[in-house]
C-alpha cells in the first residue's frame, strides 16, 4: 500500500506537469495491489498525453527520490511549496512528504522511504467519472511487471495468428490484412451483383400492364440487400422507360 501511496504523488505532480495547473485530485484510492486516482480535467486524455505522465512518474522512481515526512506549520509548508488538496482544510500543524524536487504535498498517510521502492508503475485505464473528472487506475511494483508479462503473452498469440516472427512486423501485416479484407469484400460485393443480375435476367420480359400502369414486380433470392439495391439502380434507367414501376 505504502508503494501505491507514494505513486501517487508522483502522479498527481506529473499530471500537473503534462496537462496543467488545472489539474486537482479529485479523489483517490490506494490498496496494496491496485491505486485508482481521480483528478479535474476538462476532457480525455489522448495516448500520448498518457504515455508522457507513465514515463515522468517511472523517470522519478528511478531517480531514486529519499522521501522525507516531517511536521510543520502551515505557513512553513506553504512556504517550502507543498501542494494542499484542493478544498481539504487543514490545521495550524500539518505533515509534509516531500519528494524534492519533484512532489511535495500535505498528506497523512503512509509512504515509501525511497522512490525506487515503487519499482515500475503502470497506467491500465484512464476514463470519465463525471462532468469535469478524469479517472486513471495504474499498478506498481511486481503487480505492474505482471501485467505487462500478460499483455506480451498476449501479443505473442497475435504474431502466431498473423503469421510473423519480429514484433516490428505485426502493425504491418495487421495493416496488409486490413487492405486485403477490403479487396476480397469489394470482389464479393462485384459478383453478388453479377449473381443477382443474372438471377434476375431481362427485366423488360417481367413487365406487366395492371389498370393501364405499367408495373415490374420480381422476386429473386440474393445474398444480401445491397446487392439488390445497386442492381435495381444500374435497371433504373431502363425501366423508368416503362413509367410507373413498384419494386
């Protein structure tokens, strides 16, 4: 829990670095395998944005951070730049954890002696939660490492499927295929269309007189109603010819 805890700190400065001053915890919750943290943010964050506040908060744990809690005045804290939650209200005496240079905030709660102690943290979701906040739930530690084992697992079961052997490889055979199953759709749209019209034969033959309107009513079986509907059109020039028609 302590290493969920300290992580968030290092979230909530690297959220103010990469998206703004705006940004405020609007929430939290930390447990010994999971952290969830809510902050105010006017809409979602885009993988970039993502990206960049996973590797600032991984550059501080890494860097090896002492984290030193101490009490002290308010004023004191202010004036040492720690940062309050925004509308908490504190009392003349308030603990400090200080992360220098990178965090510094008001908190009562327990933390790591070191950054390093996180090990690796890892950001698995990012949504809304309501008007104006953001949620971005992350793991730490050994919890973070087996979560990236399991995405790679499953990304070896993607290269098997496809076919290749580098992982460099897989965005450009995911792409060939794409662009393959577009032609094949196209061709087998064409010769739906080709069936349909043969099925249909000369449609001139099936018009009938019904008080004195020339009318064309057809029923041919056809494997899907796109292909009917492109057919009727490449007809209609020549059965507008015939007047009043219902299909």
């Amino acid at each position: 829990m302590r290493k969920n805890h300290s992580a968030t700190h290092l979230l909530h400065a690297a959220l103010k670095e990469v998206l703004g001053d705006h940004v405020n915890q609007a929430g939290s919750l930390v447990e010994s395998d999971r952290l969830r943290f809510d902050f105010s943010h006017f809409g979602p964050m885009n993988d970039n944005e993502i990206a960049e506040v996973e590797r600032r908060v991984n550059e501080e744990i890494w860097n090896s951070i002492n984290v030193n809690i101490k009490e002290m005045s308010i004023s004191d804290a202010k004036a040492m730049g720690a940062m309050a939650l925004f509308g908490e209200k504190y009392g003349d005496v308030v603990r400090v954890v200080d992360m220098s240079p990178y965090s510094i905030e008001l908190c009562g709660g327990t933390h790591v002696n070191n950054t390093s102690e996180i090990g690796l943290f890892k950001i698995v979701s990012e949504s809304g939660t309501g008007a104006g906040v953001r949620r971005i739930e992350a793991l730490t530690g050994k919890g973070a490492f087996q979560y990236l084992e399991a995405v790679q697992e499953k990304f070896n079961a993607v290269k098997d499927l496809v076919k290749v052997k580098s992982d460099d490889q897989v965005v450009d055979k995911v792409q060939q295929m794409q662009v393959d199953e577009k032609e094949l759709t196209k061709q087998l749209e064409q010769r739906n269309k080709e069936i349909t019209s043969l099925k249909m034969g000369d449609i001139t033959d099936q018009v009938e007189e019904i008080n004195g309107l020339k009318v064309l009513a057809t029923e041919v079986e056809v494997a899907n109603a796109k292909a009917i509907r492109e057919t009727m059109d490449d007809f209609q020039i020549e059965v507008t010819r015939y007047g009043n028609y219902l299909n």
